[in-house]
C-alpha cells in the first residue's frame, strides 16, 4: 500500500505510468477514486501521480482547523518524498485552490499549471456558504449528504438517467473509506477562506484554467476571473458542462488537459 509518511502524517497516494510527473489534486469530499476517468489515459503520456487530501480517504485526519495553504504543504511534502523536482499540476474545484498554493509557494517546480472548475476567492459570500452547508450537512444522513453532493455535481442530463445515477451512487456508498462529516466540514471551512487574487499574478508557468458552462457549485466567471489575474492564461470553458466535467466529459476534458500540457512543453520552433 502506497503511503507517504509527513512528520507522522499519513498521505495515501498511487502512481501509474512512466514519462514527465502529473500530480493530481482532488476536490472537497474525493479522494483519489475522483481521477478514475483520467488515469488510464494520462498515465499512457505521464507518470500519473493521485492522492488523498489530509481528511478524506486514506489520508490522516486532522485534529483542528486548518487552512489551504496547509494542504498545500502536505502536496509538496509528498512531491519531496517522490523525489519529484519538477511536476505538471492539475487542481479541481478544492484541488484548484490547493494547487494555485503549490504553485506560488514552489513556482519553479510546476511546469504547466491546470486549474478545473476553481475560484481565487470566495469572501464573506463563501464563508456564509460554508457556515450554512456544514450545519445542514451536520444534521443529514450519510446518503442525503451523498444525494446532496451528487445533485451540485451532475447535469440534468445526467440526473434524468435514473441507471446511471443509481450505479454512481451505489459505487460512492461503498467507498470503503467513506468521509467523516466532522472532516468534510473541515475541508469546506479551509475553503470558504482561501484567497490568491493578490498573488496569482506574479505565476509565470503556463496556465490552463478550464470552467464549466453549467456549474452549479464553482460558475464559470469564477474561472474567467482567475484567467484574467494571470498574465498569459488559456480559459476554456466547456459548454454544458457541469461541476464534474471529469466525469460527464472525461473523453473532452482528458485531452483539454493532455493538449495543453504537450503543446506548453513543446520547443518553441526556431525563427
């Protein structure tokens, strides 16, 4: 079983492939199952690196409040442990937030920076959001928690498929590793805090930020906004697209991703 030990704290991780390293970094409430979609097929192009975040999946649980910047720590920390000097980053939703602070504590060491579905800031309007989330998820069962995450996450395209959503949801209650909701609350109050406005400008990798058309939890000015703070940035937005475009797009969002990345890498061509 692959772990990362920090300071005595516990960080699951997988690795899956050879070539340049792509560290991967989850949203609030997934662990590493999150990438299923994106593994097989990055990890044909890259060394695919995807792991749990502190309070979710096999990762430790922590004893108190916290804040991004810490889950940021916690991925440089097992970059080091890697042994990795140099990584291709993709962030999603939360993964976003803690992958804008990798890269602005350790921008030599990101080589391409893809944020998905993820925001600079969120104010007084996302810690009200967060305060209000946690005490209704504080009083839910574990499957109106689950129903409540899947309905911000999903089209209602995808929602009208009564099979698919009943398999999605049947195969995410039997995660052997389910969330406690004292960690989920954590996470999400960490999140409600997270501000970069000020910093993102100074990022000189390139960026990808890639929003959805139809997201219910990040909306896609909120992408628009983290391209415009970056000199140089790609934006996408995938049209239709709900939060877990990952998941509804993989095929697209797979080679938005793995497009970016090559030709960012690519030499620049002589004259």
């Amino acid at each position: 079983m692959p772990v990362f030990e920090n300071d005595g704290r516990r960080l699951y991780y997988e690795v899956q492939g050879d070539g340049d390293p792509l560290l991967c970094v989850t949203g609030l409430s997934a662990d590493h199952f999150a990438w299923t979609l994106q593994v097989p097929p990055w990890s044909q192009s890259f060394k695919t690196i995807v792991f749990d975040n502190r309070d979710v999946g096999q990762s430790f649980r922590a004893d108190g409040p916290y804040e991004v910047a810490d889950m940021a720590q916690d991925t440089l920390a097992l970059v080091d442990g890697l042994g990795l000097e140099r990584f291709h980053l993709v962030g999603m939703s939360m993964g976003g937030t803690i992958a804008q602070e990798v890269a602005l504590a350790a921008p030599e060491r990101v080589r391409t920076l893809t944020l998905v579905v993820t925001f600079a800031w969120g104010g007084r309007w996302a810690r009200d959001f967060a305060r209000l989330w946690s005490r209704a998820a504080a009083q839910r069962t574990d499957e109106e928690h689950l129903d409540w995450l899947l309905l911000q996450s999903v089209s209602q395209e995808f929602y009208e498929n009564e099979q698919a959503i009943e398999y999605l949801r049947n195969m995410l209650l039997a995660n052997p590793y389910p969330q406690p909701r004292d960690a989920f609350i954590r996470q999400l109050d960490a999140s409600s805090r997270h501000d970069t406005r000020d910093r993102l400008g100074t990022l000189e990798m390139p960026l990808h930020v890639i929003g959805a058309e139809r997201d219910l939890l990040v909306p896609p000015w909120k992408s628009q906004e983290i391209a415009e703070l970056v000199p140089g940035a790609q934006l996408t937005i995938v049209p239709r697209a709900p939060h877990g475009v990952n998941l509804e797009r993989a095929e697209e969002f797979n080679a938005l991703v793995t497009d970016f990345i090559a030709q960012a890498s690519a030499p620049a061509s002589a004259g």
